[in-house]
C-alpha cells in the first residue's frame, strides 16, 4: 500500500479572539428555520449574503445547525424568500442612499 505524505503549513490563527463579533443585519425566523442576513462590503460594493440553521434549544441555550430534515424544506422556502424580499428593499435603499 502507497501512501502520499501532504506537507500542510499552518499559517497563524488570526486574532478573532480579541475582536468583537459580527453580527446579522437582520434574521427572519418560521418555525425552527432561521435566516441570517448577513452585510460584506466588496470594494466600494455593499452585498449580502444569507445563511440558514435549524434551531433548537439544548437546556437553556438555543443553538443551530445547518442540516434540515424534509420537513423542513417548506419553511426554508419560504424564509429563503422573505431573505430574497428583504434583501431586494435593502438594495434599493442602498441604491437610493448613494444618489
């Protein structure tokens, strides 16, 4: 049997640690499905981009994660649309704003 050695090098973890983290500009929620809309700025181009998670409460805390059940896939439809609609006024806003 042949194995092939991949030299990795690591490059130093950034300092995340230390800086504040970023938040959604806004999230939209049916059910257990959630949407965060999230703001990137791309040269002098403002975008969004969305992110999806099941939620559920383990103890106290609520948590996520991105895998779906087929129940699911009707809700996240629908939040996937409210996040297009959201998104669409934002980006005219934003449009209107830079006149």
């Amino acid at each position: 049997m042949h194995t092939t050695k991949i030299n990795r090098i690591s490059a130093p973890a950034p300092a995340v640690a230390d800086a504040p983290r970023k938040k959604p500009v806004h999230e939209l929620r049916l059910g257990l499905i959630k949407a965060a809309i999230w703001e990137n700025t791309v040269g002098d181009n403002l975008r969004y981009n969305v992110t999806f998670a099941r939620i559920y409460k383990n103890e106290a805390e609520w948590k996520g994660i991105r895998h779906l059940w087929p129940d699911d896939l009707l809700l996240l439809a629908k939040v996937a649309d409210q996040a297009h609609s959201w998104i669409c006024t934002a980006t005219k806003a934003d449009r209107e704003l830079a006149r």
